[in-house]
C-alpha cells in the first residue's frame, strides 16, 4: 500500500467533502473542550484538598499513632492511646534514622473550658511543635492567621492562637477576610489584634487523674480554620504549654514530612517495620488520606462524574461520526468503486475513509484542547475567588493543566474516528463494483 498516496489522497478528499462534516466537527470540539475543562477542574480540587490536609493542616504524609480501638483505625480522632516519652524516643529514632524523613511534629490534643473576666466557653485544639509545623506547612501556608502573628513569629511568653468563632465569643475584634495560601512572591498581609488585655484561663483535666489544671495564656493570633465548626472551638499552643496544661510529657501522634516524589506505601511500611523491630507496639502508621474521607468522597465523586462525562462525549462523538460517515461516504459509492476497478485493493479504502476521519477527529481535538488551555490560562490568571458551603473562607476557582488527558482524548477521539468509517465503508465494500458503476 502506497502510504504517501493514502496521505495525500485523505487529505485532498477531507478539504473537498469536510463541508459534509462541520455539524460534526463542531460536536466533537465541544466534547473535547468540555471533557478537558471538567477535567482540570477536577484535578485542581483535588489539588486543593490535598493540600488542605498535607500543608493547611500539617498532617503531611505520614501519622503516626496508636490507636485506642478499631473505630480508631478507619477515623481520625476516635481515640488515642498517648505516647509516653519512651515511645516518643523510639520512634524520634527510627524517623531520624530514615533518609527519607524531612521532619517530623509531635501533636498533643487538648480540650476542656476557656475563660475571660465575662464569659466562658468549651474549647478544643491541639499543642503542637511549632518550628516543625511550619516546615511541614511550607511557604504558602506557614502564616496562618488572619490577624496577629503565627506561632513561629511569636516572642511573648504563653502565645495562645484563637479560631475566628471563638475569639469573636472572647471579645476579640475578628476581620472578616478568611485565610488564603501565598502565591510565589506574594508577602502575607498582617493584621493587628484586637483582643481584650487581660490574659485568658484554660482549663482541662490532667492526663491520669481527675484532678483539674488551670493555665493562661495570651491571645497572639486569630486562625481561620476553614470550617466553622471547628473555628467556634479552636485553640493552638505551643507543645510545652499543652503539655503544662495537660501536666503530661506524653503526645498524641507524629506528623511526618517525607521528601517530594517517594513513595507514601513504601515509607508508610518501612517506617511501621522499623518501629516493629525496635520493640514500638501497638502503633500504627497511617498515609494523610487513610483516613481524610472527605478527600476520598469529593476525589470519587468527582472522578465519577469525569467517567460519565467521558462516557458521554465519546457516545455522542461516536454517533455523531458514524452519521456523518454514512452520509458522505455512501454518497461516494462510485468513487471507491472506480478505485477497486483500478487495482486498489478494499484495504486501501478502508484506510483512505478511517484516515479522512482521523484528520477531521484530530483537528476537532487540536481545537478543542487548544480552546481549553486558553481557558486554563485565562482562569489561572484572573484568580477569582468563591466561598464554599460550610466553608469560612474563599478559595481560588482553579483549573489545572492535564495533559494526560488532553493526550488521552485525541487519541481516544481519533480512535473512534477510525471505527465509525469502518462501519458503513464494509457495508459499502461489500456491493460488487459492477452493481456500483451501473447505479444512477
């Protein structure tokens, strides 16, 4: 078969007969260009929640725990048994004797009552090893307050950080702008804080007893949390005052940062046999999205949605394709007649038809994906922001740029441009070229 030919022949008969096929082109364009679009949406979603966890909230890849119960296993926070300081230097081994650990933060839970001169309310938070929370939360998220200063700028004795929905409830003068990450170059917006003097008492029950300990602390920051809920409970201290609080030395979980591009499993249970071998029982090592089921719904129900669309766009384009095939080609009927009357053989003619679709299909995808990347890019740079329902702050309305599915979909899309020609050209074929020539 004359490959060159075949090209030449494709080309010149799609330039003659494309007019037949414009309804076509123009669907497949828009299917191409709406799948690529949902596509980076849903990845920039994705992105975002990620990021949410691993950096926002300083999980980073790995926790590290011991949990209390199986209901402990399958969700955050249901129960802890706490780390004594043996364990905690057993595992600070093991993290510090692994290549692949960056850093590590050791977080202690903590709960009970919080009072000023006029009111008083329930509070719920964490202790946290300040330095390393801030490496784990990285340059766009380590200025996480919306007013006052983070931990980690903080020189004042006893610094104590306040959701926005509870410093409200203390007194406090809260803005109205939520938290946003930094852009590359962008410095943080400070705001100053607005709160009452005097210092604020926190109250829990000690670890092990019944007895009830009492400390104060002054509010240095507001944080906005995300989530209104945990903003009206949310209190942030460094871990010695926690643990003062707490009159404990022990923590709850390890946070752990790995370096970019290893391989969470395979850390996850070399880390976990590590601590098997130095005699660490009963704790666990989990990925950051073991157990983040808000990240595995809005990731299956988007990724759902994707498989829909996809299957979809490629009905609708296979359809479109096989109609326009069988009008334009059995309207060239004589025309492959005469060029099986000369010697070409029917595999030719099936090439030269599934090559006329293919060059409609890959100009419809090359339009398509081009009018989606300009699109990205104008989405990108305009940055516009929304708030989410039972969001408290706005997030970017992202698009990311997919190019696993933009080469997916012109590959798939000229795929079935080849088996939507092959369907009516053998029905064609099958016709002897005498009963061809001879119709009028």
């Amino acid at each position: 078969m004359n490959i060159s030919l075949l090209l030449g022949m494709s080309l010149r008969n799609l330039w003659r007969n494309g007019r037949k096929s414009r309804g076509t082109f123009a669907v497949m364009c828009v299917s191409i260009l709406a799948l690529c679009l949902l596509s980076g949406y849903m990845q920039a979603n994705v992105e975002l929640i990620r990021d949410a966890f691993m950096r926002w909230g300083a999980r980073g890849h790995l926790v590290i725990e011991k949990p209390a119960s199986d209901l402990a296993r399958q969700v955050e926070g249901a129960g802890q048994i706490p780390l004594t300081l043996k364990t905690q230097a057993r595992i600070e081994a093991v993290l510090k004797g692994d290549a692949d650990v960056v850093t590590s933060a050791r977080i202690l839970r903590i709960s009970g009552m919080v009072s000023n001169a006029t009111v008083s309310t329930i509070f719920a938070g964490i202790g946290q090893d300040v330095q390393e929370i801030r490496q784990i939360k990285g340059p766009a998220y380590e200025f996480d307050v919306v007013a006052g200063t983070p931990l980690w700028m903080e020189t004042r004795a006893q610094p104590l950080i306040l959701g926005q929905g509870l410093a409200a409830i203390l007194g406090c003068q809260v803005p109205d702008t939520g938290f946003a990450p930094l852009q590359p170059g962008d410095t943080p917006v400070s705001r100053p804080l607005d709160c009452p003097e005097i210092p604020l008492e926190l109250t829990a029950a000690t670890r092990g007893t019944a007895r009830i300990n009492v400390i104060q602390a002054q509010p240095t920051g507001i944080m906005d949390w995300g989530i209104k809920e945990v903003n009206d409970r949310l209190v942030v201290l460094p871990m010695a005052d926690a643990q003062s609080l707490l009159n404990t030395s022990d923590v709850s979980e390890y946070h752990v940062l790995l370096r970019e591009g290893v391989s969470l499993s395979a850390a996850r249970d070399r880390i976990a046999a590590a601590l098997q071998a130095e005699g660490v029982e009963g704790v666990e090592v989990f990925r950051w999205s073991d157990r983040a089921a808000f990240y595995v719904q809005v990731k299956a129900v988007l990724g759902g949605f994707l498989n829909f669309i996809a299957f979809i766009a490629c009905a609708i384009g296979f359809t479109s394709l096989l109609n326009a095939s069988y009008m334009n080609f059995s309207q060239r009927a004589r025309e492959f007649a005469t060029l099986r009357s000369l010697g070409f053989p029917r595999r030719f003619v099936l090439g030269l038809t599934a090559l006329e679709n293919s060059w409609l299909a890959l100009g419809a995808a090359a339009l398509g994906i081009g009018g989606a990347s300009l699109i990205v890019l104008a989405v990108r740079r305009a940055q516009i922001m929304w708030t989410p329902p039972g969001s408290s702050n706005a997030v970017p309305v992202d698009l990311a740029w997919v190019w696993p599915t933009y080469i997916a979909a012109a590959l798939a899309v000229v795929l079935i441009a080849a088996c939507a020609s092959a369907i009516p050209t053998r029905k064609i074929l099958r016709r002897p070229i005498r009963a061809v020539l001879s119709d009028r």
